[in-house]
C-alpha cells in the first residue's frame, strides 16, 4: 500500500543524474604540501587531477611512463605550484539565486532553485556567472543555493556545483526548506511560524493514513459490489416473473396486480485520496528522500524541529541557529547539524557570551556538526575566511574551523564529491602561501579544474 | 584606561620609565612593505622608535617579544571617538566646524579601537556641507588632552557627495550650486587656507572634475579625495593617486573586485577610513586583509590601513611605520595582522603599554 503512495511521487527536477562539468584534462599538481582531510597534512604534495576530479594524492610523484603505440615514452604533464593545497570551501547557505528565481512566499510552493538554473550556455545569466567567479575567486567550490532571502516562507533549494562555464550546476535530490525564524520576518506582516510546519507534516501524514481508509473502503465496496450483483440476479428474475404475470393477467383488476420488485442500488464507487506535488515533497521528506533544511533562530522554534525530526525522522539541518548552542545537548542527541552564519562584528557581540566564537565552539565541543556559511549577503564569500579566521583568533580551534567550511558542511549538504582531497573528490581546490588558508598576508589563489 | 606608564609589553619583568632606552626583540616585524621580518630590534626611547636594525647600536633594557610587533593601524576617515554628529548647521558653506570641538575622549569607541590595534584616527566632520570643516587627528590612548590630540585642526574636508550638495535643509541643491558655493567660500577664507591639502568626499566623475578645478586655482595642488558609493563608476579619475576609501562593508564588494584589481594595476594606492564604510569595529583590518585578496597584494593591503593614511594626512615622519623618528605606536599580534586567526596581544602607545589582551581561556 505505501509502495503504491510511494509511486506517486513527482520528480520535481529532471537533472539528478550526474552531468558533465565540462573539465577534461588529465594532469599533476606539485605543491610544496596538502591539507588533504582533518588532521591529514602531507609535504610535499603531489595531485592527479583528471576531468575536474581527484585521482590521487601523495608526497611523492607517483606517475607512471607510458609508451604510446609509436613507442614513445610520456608522463602525465607536471605543473610545479607554491604554495599548499587544500579541499575548496563549501558554503551551505548562500542567496546566490537564478535571475529568473524569486523566493515564494506561498506556504504550499514547490517551486525549485534547479529548475531556473541555467542550461549550458554561457552568459545566459550573467549576475549569476559574476556571483560564481566572486565565489570561485574566494576558494568556494560549492555551494547550497537557497530558496529564499528575506520574507520567504518555503521553497526547494540545491546543492550546486560549479561548471567549466562558471554555471552552477544541481548536485542531488532538491532540498526541502522553510523559514521560521527571523529569515521569514523580512517585511511581512506574517511569519510562516512553526505551527504551520507542523501542520504540513501532519497533514501530509494524515493523507497517507487517508489511504488506509480508502483500502477499507474498497475492500468493503467489492464485497458490496458482489452482493449487488446477486442482487440484480435476483431482481432480474423476479422481475421477468413479474411481467410475465403481469402480461397474463393483464384484464385482471388493478388491485390484484402483485407488488412490482424493487431494483437493488448500486454501491458508490469510494473516491481516492487526492495528491497534490506540496505534500508529495513533504512525504518525501517523511521517507528521506529530500532534506530537510528549516531557518530558525528561537531556542522555542528549535525544541519543536527537533521535536519534528524525531516525530517522522527526518534528514534535517537547521539554518542560522541564533540560540542553537543553547540546546547543544539535544541537538547532538537529533544529530542534526547546524549553519552557522560568518557576519556581525564577532568582537563586539552586545553579550559576549553570545559571541559566533562562542557559540560556535560550544555547539562544536558539544558534537554538533556545525558549518559555517557566507549566509548569502552577496560579497561575503570574499570575506568567509576572513571571518571564520577571525573565530581562531577568539580562541576556537583551527582544524575545527577549517572543517566547518570543508568536509562538515560537504556532509550536511550531501555532497560527498567534497570537502578533503581524497579520490574522486571535486578538483576545485585553493593554494594559500601562507601560514593558513586564514592567512591574508600571503597569496591565495583558487584552483580550477582544467 | 591608562593604568601605568610602564612598559608591561609581553614578558617585560619589571616595570621601567618610558624615558629609558628599552630594545624590543618580538619574533619578528612588519616591515613598510608589509612583509614579515625576523631577528630585527626595536628601540625605543621618550615614546618613539629611535632605531630599527637587526644588531642595534643604542644600549638599554632588553625585552624578548612572543609575536610578531606592528605599527598600529591608522583610521584615514571616521566619526568614531566624537560625541555627537559632527555635522555644519550653516546653510552657507563656512568653516565653522572644528571637529576637534566634538571630540569625547572618554567615548567607548577608544577602548574597542585600541583592542583591534588602531592607535590613531582622523576624526572628519559629517559630510552634510560642501565645506563640512576641519579635521582632527587624535592619538587612541594618552595621559592627557594635550597627548592625544596630535593634530587640533587637520584638513579641511569638502564633500561633493550628492547628499551634500542635494540636502534642502542646508548647503545648495545641485552640483554646480556646491562648486559655487564652494569656490565662494574659499575666495572668502583665502585659498592659503586650504593650502595644507583639502580633502575631497567625491562619488562621481563630476565630483572628480570639480575637485580638480577648485584646486588648480590654489598655488598649491596637493588636494587629496576620498572616493564614496561605486567606485566602478568612476574609479579611473584616481588612477594613480593615493585615495581614501571607506572600509568594505559586507554587500557589493563581490561585484568590485575587479574595479579595486584594475585600480590597483593603474597604480592607485589606497588609504581606508570608516566613515561611511562598514560599521563594525574591526572593519579596518578585515577591510584590508579583502582587500590582499581581492588585488593579489598583501603589502599594498598592509600599507592601506598603516603608511597610506599617514601620507594621506601629511603625518608620514610621525605615525604609520616602524621608522626610526616615528611615534612608539606598537601593536604586538600574535601572527602577521593580516592574518584572519592573528589576535592583538598588547598595544603601546608612545612608548606605554595601554592595553593587554586578557589570557586566553583554558580550554582543558
């Protein structure tokens, strides 16, 4: 029965299957080292990069002499780099949208980020195009293009990739999203607060057990349809008796004519649920299909996520998470990670116990997954290392911040093509000159795949 | 806020009068070219560098440094530190506003300032009028009035932003009204009086252009401009100068990255204020280690909030650089300060330690 609900799903995006980058070349990378994974740091550095992705990583050069068919000997080509290599930043929560996208304020949208994104041509989207070298530029190599900005109240975002073409490109399933906190506020007059999350959850659950009642409904209508049928056998006869009698008795007085036979009524035909491509996405949601990913701030509006998470297990991510630290504990104990978002003096923080520092490292040190995001105001992916530098400076861990804008966020997003150095993994990489990829005194380029 | 005027800098043992000769031998130091320099001392004697070499000739009290010891960072253009707006009530554009009369020096902003490692600032008036008044240059931390004000009256500073020149409730309502108005004002102080270098608050070609024309009737030219709103509009007016910009806010510096690149190639250098740029009290600093990455060049980012300003106000020989002649204004940071996770350890201001970091947290 769920199998059959289950095959009434929409694919609301066509483009999940793995489309080509348009990266071709094979070739080896030598750096004077590598921050390949968390903790994992070699010297030097040798990357085989192949079509936009890892082959391998090594301190040594491991390419191997190949003969061509005319005898001749060759190598894979050597460019010589300074500098150390790293995984390209991820950022989970940008407003880098389409032109031709705006953010819905409808509480049953279903409109996706992916389905206005640019086919493989360039300059079809420039102020889309110009976004991503400022992003390529500041060493991100993906990104989560959100639904919304300000005053939106649900939408379906993307993990997105970037093309040769410097043309975001959808990784994945689409990503359910909504806004209760202050992402919603933005110049309504109402906020699609929780309740209304939780109703669409619970409606959607209540229309799956609608189908429950809808079998019943079926199995009771085939029994009633075979009873009506005997029926209608019944009354069939009865009434060709009937008539017959009625025909040869036909200068009888009326009052001695028989009762005529009623015919049986026919059983009604129960009526299936109706769908509808709002809840499907919910539903999906409920089968984990789509993560889920809701913009919340209040320590109230947080409890009850958690609470809907736990309720129809959910793959869930919590966004902005102002008060998040506060319920750490219960966070950790959902697993669901939190997006941090790099803005605001950190320093001067009204409350200094309240400080991003802070709260970062005690949703980090309370085992929570915590990314750290540009957050969307657009030229904050100039300013992302900058900011998350600033965090070690308050005292937070270095290789913990790092993470966060690398492997973390790379999982929360599911994007498994990124965040360390390892095979298979993207090729967009960045190679700092200094101390740090934090450190601005030295050099730092992105690397884009060939 | 100034406890003592005894050098506590770093692992000093024992407190000492400012008037000894104290070497300082930090891990290393930034240089004017924004590099890093190790094994290099620092003397110090009666609040300023007296020496800067690597074996130095003067003999005094010897202190090891654990960082890496600066210039503190100068503030090219801000409204912090004053106690109200300083803004020019007179409809006609005289030069009635000191900005040193507004100034607070018991104003918070000091304290958050001298922990970000600034130790100077240029305090401007609101630019509200074509003629908005006269700037001034205000040392972060001192004993007295007469230590911290390091310049009274500045420069005068003229603003040929469009809110200026548009506002109906002073000054005049076009841009060719403000040149007037302007000029005016000027024919009437006398052009001697703007000949210390005026600056000019422009957004626009046409303000460009009319900061040009007021000053070539004054016998000198050293003008400088402060360049607001899109510089991609405009920016190629500056090429090769030496112009003020206000500190990156969070939006639409993406969309510029080009325009600074490109000005950077024609050779113009920059000097960041914060007035009328980001808000945040650390934007100096976060603005210049955007702008290492956004032209490539760190030491040009480096300059920008340190020699550049002081050139800006004619203050090159005094503040911005650790050159033997310049106020002992020393910030000691951890790493290099263009370095994001780079924290400030301690600051001197001629000569005094005013501030320490508080120990950092145990962490287990």
């Amino acid at each position: 029965m769920l199998a059959a609900v289950c095959s009434l799903f929409i694919l609301f995006s066509s483009h999940v299957q793995a489309q080509d980058s348009g990266y071709s070349r094979t070739y080896v990378i030598q750096a004077d080292g590598a921050w390949v994974a968390p903790g994992v740091h070699i010297t030097p550095a040798f990357v085989k990069v192949s079509a936009g992705e890892i082959v391998w990583v090594s301190s040594t050069d491991q390419r191997q002499e190949r003969t061509s068919l005319l005898g001749k000997k060759s190598k894979d080509p050597l460019i010589k780099v300074k500098g150390t290599l790293a995984p390209g930043l991820v950022d989970a929560w940008t407003t880098m949208m389409p032109t031709g996208y705006s953010g819905d304020r409808n509480t049953r949208s279903t409109r996706a980020v992916s389905d206005s994104l640019p086919m493989q041509v360039a300059n079809e989207d420039e102020s889309l195009v110009s976004q991503v070298l400022a992003a390529r530029q500041a060493g991100v190599a993906a990104v989560f293009m959100s639904a919304g900005r300000n005053g939106w109240q649900r939408g379906v975002g993307t993990a997105a990739e970037f093309t040769k073409l410097d043309l975001p490109q959808a990784v994945g399933e689409g990503v359910l999203e909504f806004a209760v906190g202050a992402q919603a506020n933005g110049g309504l007059d109402r906020t699609y607060i929780i309740d209304e999350v939780e109703a669409v959850f619970s409606e959607a659950n209540g229309w799956r057990d609608s189908w429950d009642d809808f079998d019943e409904a079926k199995e009771k209508y085939a029994k009633d349809l075979e009873k009506y049928e005997e029926k209608l056998k019944e009354y069939i006869e009865e009434k060709k008796k009937f008539d017959e009698e009625a025909e040869k008795a036909g200068a009888q007085k009326e009052g001695d004519k028989k009762k005529e036979p009623k015919a049986p009524k026919r059983p009604k035909v129960p009526m299936e649920p109706q769908t509808s491509a709002a809840r499907d996405l919910i539903l999906g949601a409920i089968d984990g299909k789509y993560l889920v990913r809701v913009h919340a701030d209040s320590v109230g509006d947080i409890r009850r996520i958690i609470a809907l998470k736990k309720e129809y297990g959910l793959d869930l991510v919590i966004i902005g998470g102002g008060s998040a630290d506060l319920l750490a504990d219960d966070l950790r104990k959902a697993s669901i990670g939190v997006v941090l978002p790099l803005g605001g003096d950190l320093h001067a923080a009204p409350n200094a116990e309240r400080s991003l520092a802070k709260r970062f490292s005690t949703l980090v040190d309370g085992g929570v997954d915590v990314a750290l995001a540009s957050s969307g105001a657009e030229g904050l992916h100039m300013l992302m290392l900058t900011r998350a530098g600033e965090l070690v400076a308050a005292g937070c861990d270095k290789n913990k911040v790092w993470d966060s804008l690398t492997i973390v966020p790379a999982r929360l997003l599911g994007l498994d093509g990124y965040g360390s150095l390892h095979r298979g993994k993207s090729a967009t990489m960045v190679l700092f000159e200094g101390t740090s990829p934090f450190d601005a005194s030295a050099p730092m380029k992105a690397h884009k795949p060939k | 806020m100034l406890l003592t005027a005894t050098l506590l800098l770093g692992c000093a043992p024992a407190a000492m009068p400012a008037q000894q000769t104290t070497i300082l031998r930090p891990d290393a130091i930034v240089a004017e070219d924004g590099s890093l320099q190790e094994g290099m001392a620092v003397v110090i004697k009666d609040g300023k560098i007296v020496e800067v070499a690597a074996s130095p000739k003067a003999t005094g009290t010897e202190v090891q440094l654990s960082g890496v010891l600066a210039p503190g960072m100068v503030d090219s253009f801000t409204g912090r530190g004053a106690d109200r707006f300083l803004t020019e009530q007179s409809e006609a554009a005289t030069p009635d506003l000191l900005a040193v009369d507004g100034l607070d020096l018991d104003h918070p902003a000091w304290q958050a300032m001298l922990e970000r490692g600034v130790t100077t600032v240029h305090i401007t008036p609101d630019p509200t009028n074509v003629l908005s008044g006269w700037g001034t240059v205000v040392s972060v931390a001192g004993d007295s009035r007469k230590e911290r004000v390091l310049k009274q009256t500045s420069l005068p500073i003229a603003s040929l932003l469009q809110s200026s020149v548009s506002d109906n409730r002073i000054g005049p309502t076009s841009m060719a009204g403000a040149i007037e108005r302007l000029n005016q004002s000027i024919a009437k102080l006398g052009i001697e009086s703007l000949d210390n270098s005026a600056w000019f608050f422009v957004e626009n070609s046409e303000g460009v252009s009319a900061a040009k024309e007021i000053m070539s009737t004054a016998k000198t030219h050293q003008f400088r401009m402060v360049l607001w709103g899109d510089v991609a509009d405009y920016g190629g007016a500056a090429a090769g100068q030496l112009v003020g910009i206000p500190t990156f806010g969070n939006g639409a510096v993406a969309r510029n990255v080009e325009t600074w690149k490109r000005m950077a190639k024609a050779g113009t250098s920059f000097a960041f204020g914060s007035r009328g740029g980001s808000g945040e009290w650390s934007s100096l600093r976060i603005s210049a280690m955007t702008l290492s990455r956004f032209i490539g060049n760190p030491g040009a980012a480096w300059a920008a909030v340190s020699s550049n300003p002081a050139k800006m106000l004619g203050m090159d020989d005094q503040i911005g650089s650790l050159k033997a002649g310049q106020r002992a204004d020393l910030v000691l940071w951890s790493a290099h300060p263009l370095d994001a996770s780079a924290a400030v350890q301690s600051v001197l201001i001629g000569g005094n330690t005013v501030y320490r970091a508080p120990a950092p947290e145990d962490k287990q």
